[in-house]
C-alpha cells in the first residue's frame, strides 16, 4: 500500500547511511564514555539541536539527519546532536512530522514504569486543591504541558477517560493507565483515543475500558452543578473540562440577563448562567445528541428555574442571522464554536468564520450588553483572534472594550517551553 512504502521508507534509507557514517563511531563512543545507555538513536542535522537546548518538546522529521538502531513506533530513542552530544530521550513516531516527542532531558532519568508514576504523581499533586465536593472533574494530565506528550487524562469523579495521542503514549498505554488507577482508585479507566491526530502518527482508533467497568454511568459536579458525561460517545472525552473558569466568569456576569449561548453542546455555560440568575437563556447546537443531554443536565439541577431555558437544535450561522433578521436582543452571548482551524493552514477560513459569528453577535447585543467569545483553534493566535473580533465589531458598527481575556483553567497548564499548549483564547467583551 502507498501509505506502508511512504512511512517505511525513510527509515530503511537511515539505516543504511548509519552503517557508513564514521560519525556514529564518535557519537557512540562519546555517549559510552559518559557511561549513557544509548539504545536506538536519532542523530540531528547540524545546528538543528536549537529547539531541545530551548526544550521544545517535538523533534520535527526535518531536523533529523539518520536513525541509528531500529526502533520500532513508540520505542525511546536518544536524540543527539549532530556532534554527538546528548539532548533528549523520546518516543520515536516513524510515520508522524513530529519524528519524535521528549520525554525527558535529563541523561540520568530512564524511560520506565517508575519515570510515568513519578511524572503522573506531579500532575495529580498540581491539581489537588481542585477537587472537592462542588469540584469533582478535571483534567488532571495534559500532554507535552505536564511532561507526557500525546497523554491527555481527564477526570470524572471516580472514572478518568484517557487518551493516548502519540506514538509514545500508545506504546505506554498499559503501564500509564495502572499508574493512573494506582494514584486514583479510579473505578474505571476509559480509553478515548479516537481523535484525528492519531492517524498523523499511524496509530489507528481504540476506545473502550481499559480497567474497570462504566456500569452506573458518569457524573460530576462543577461548581455545584450537576452534569451527567457521556464518555462513551460524547465529543473529545465527553466534557469541555477547558472552559470551567469560563463558565463561572458567565455565571458572575449573568444575573437579570437575556443571554444567548451559541455551541451549547451539553448546556455547560447555559446551566452556569441559569446559576448566576440569567432572566433567560436561549441555547442553540446542531447536535440533537447533546441538546438532550443538555435539557437531562437541567432536569438534574432542582435550584435551577428550567422555566428560563430554551433549547434549539440549528445551525448557529444560520439561527444568528434568523435572530437577527427578527430584530432579536440580548444582554449576555456566549460563543464557543468548535475548532474551525487545527492548524495555520486552515486560519484564513476559520478568520472568516470567526468574523461571520462575531459580527451577527455584536448586532445582537444591546448597549452594555457583554460577549463572551472564543477560539479553540491552534492555527489562530490569540493576536490574530483580537484583530478578528475587532474587524467584526467594526462591520458591526459597533464599539465594544475588552474587559478580560480568557484562558484554559489552571488544570490546562501551558509549559513555558510548549506555547503550542495555549490553544484556548478568549475575550470578554462590553459593548458600548
Ligand atoms: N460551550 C460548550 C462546548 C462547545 S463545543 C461547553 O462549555 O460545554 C462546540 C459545539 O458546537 C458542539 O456541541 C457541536 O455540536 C457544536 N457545533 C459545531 N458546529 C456547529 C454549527 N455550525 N452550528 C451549531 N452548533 C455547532
């Protein structure tokens, strides 16, 4: 198959370099000496170790010269200079742009079970003032960001849904999930790797449990909401666990609003503003799916006035126009779509996307009245999404002041050294 000869080629051509390059003889015998168990390597092209002295975490295809050894998909590999000094230990990917994703880059730490307890063990201790019992979700490992490239685990009360994003991640799977339920007493660990980028790495789609049973079904508690998750067939691991501080800053800002929540999916920010004693909420998403889940989360919630909530099933781009060739108001809009960019390639028609939404949003608005409005997308910076939103108020004819920018919750750290971890941005925005 095409795609078979593609992903195996290259590394056949490195092998059979690395058997006549005389540079491998120094590389070796320059990490024996300082008594380093080498294994598989990849040897980097001069002057392309600059990225790990920053400690960026990816090792890009073209910045590796040859591979030495034969790793297979997921093995650790050293990752050398082009003069043989160490830089990193990593997952080898053979088949992704990112050949490569760190581990580590200290020569002294070995890749093995006690390295992902020990790393896990860190995450969980950064987040353990977040759970209570008004706060029991979160996402408690985050990739690159939390040292674990390609491992996301969100929690949900006892269950966690783990998602294994890399080549590195797949081949740890098991022994991350027995760490997970080991520092937990988790009842179940869910695998939800069906995300796209799996397929960047060759790895097909897995989900299902991986320990324990999902028998009574999941819920959590957010702020004192309650919210039953789908972690079988819900999007990504069944909840935006990202927009949590998001939501109460709607929930602060909602009382004696009239607010719209545009990509609703299971009602979380409309709940929030429910909470915060919102005079209405209209809640529109195109998937039926969630705006059941959605009216079951209201039904869940006895202090909320069900009363004030509506739920339409739409198109948003669409249903914004409806509303306001209607001549329809709002005090309060909520506007999380889903990724219209995953990468800069896509930005120019997700910067038109993004206009579209936020233009209709601003002639929705009555003087005074706040947007909340975000991009998930990693392809729009949070420059180019301000430039965006100002171009749309302007079309709109309208004025409008940031009063907060918005991020990911602290359970979505971004590492210094990883901004490509920052892909949640958001405005909150008055109208004047
Ligand atoms: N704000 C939500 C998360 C939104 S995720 C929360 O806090 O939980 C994005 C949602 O947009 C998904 O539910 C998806 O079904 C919906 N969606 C995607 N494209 C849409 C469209 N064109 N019109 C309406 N809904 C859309």
């Amino acid at each position: 198959m095409a795609t078979d000869s593609r992903s195996t080629a290259p590394a056949r051509i490195d092998r059979r370099k690395s058997t006549r390059a005389p540079r491998d003889l120094r590389t070796v015998a320059r990490s024996a000496a300082a008594g380093l168990d080498m294994g598989p390597a990849l040897v980097l092209a001069p002057g392309r170790e600059k990225s790990s002295h920053l400690r960026h975490p990816w090792i890009f295809s073209g910045a590796v010269e040859r591979v030495e050894g034969d790793p297979a998909s997921g093995d650790t590999v050293t990752v050398v200079a082009a003069d043989g000094t160490f830089l990193a230990r990593a997952a080898f990917s053979p088949s992704s742009q990112i050949r490569a994703r760190v581990w580590t880059f200290d020569p002294q730490v070995t890749i093995d079970a006690a390295f992902f307890s020990h790393t896990v063990a860190r995450a969980l201790t950064a987040r353990a003032q977040l759970f209570d019992a008004a706060h029991t979700a979160a996402r408690i490992v985050h990739g690159e960001s939390d040292g674990l490239p390609g491992v996301i685990a969100d929690r949900y009360g006892d269950v966690i849904v783990l998602q294994c994003l890399s080549a590195g991640a797949e081949r740890w799977r098991d022994v991350i999930a027995a760490t997970l339920t080991e520092a937990t007493g988790a009842r179940c660990i869910y695998e939800r790797s069906d995300a796209d980028v799996r397929a960047l790495e060759g790895l097909p789609v897995r989900t299902g449990p991986i320990q324990g049973t999902l028998s009574d079904g999941v819920a959590i508690v957010e702020d004192g909401i309650s919210y039953a998750v789908d972690v079988v067939h819900g999007q990504k691991t069944g909840f935006y666990l990202d927009q949590r501080d998001n939501r109460r800053i709607v929930r602060r800002h909602a009382a004696g609003r009239r607010v719209l929540n545009a990509f609703c999916y299971t009602g979380g920010f409309s709940l929030a503003a429910l909470a915060g004693g919102a005079a209405e909420v209209l809640s529109i998403d195109s998937s039926g799916d969630a705006l059941h889940m959605a009216r079951d989360n209201l039904a869940r919630n006895a202090q909320l006035d069900a009363t004030r909530a509506r739920w339409h099933e739409a198109d948003v781009f669409d249903e914004l126009r409806r509303l306001r060739d209607a001549g329809g108001t709002f005090d309060l809009i909520v506007l999380d779509p889903p990724k219209f960019a995953p990468t800069a390639a896509h930005a120019e028609r997700a910067a038109r996307a993004y206009k579209d939404i936020n233009l209709l949003a601003f002639k929705l608005l009555t003087a005074g009245g706040l947007l909340a409005t975000f991009s998930c997308s990693g392809g729009i910076s949070a420059d180019l999404f301000q430039k965006i939103v100002a171009g749309a108020a302007l079309d709109a004819h309208a004025d409008g002041q940031i009063i907060a920018h918005l991020t990911a919750g602290a359970d979505h750290p971004v590492a210094l050294n990883f901004p490509e971890g920052d892909y949640l941005k958001g405005l909150l925005i008055r109208k004047r």
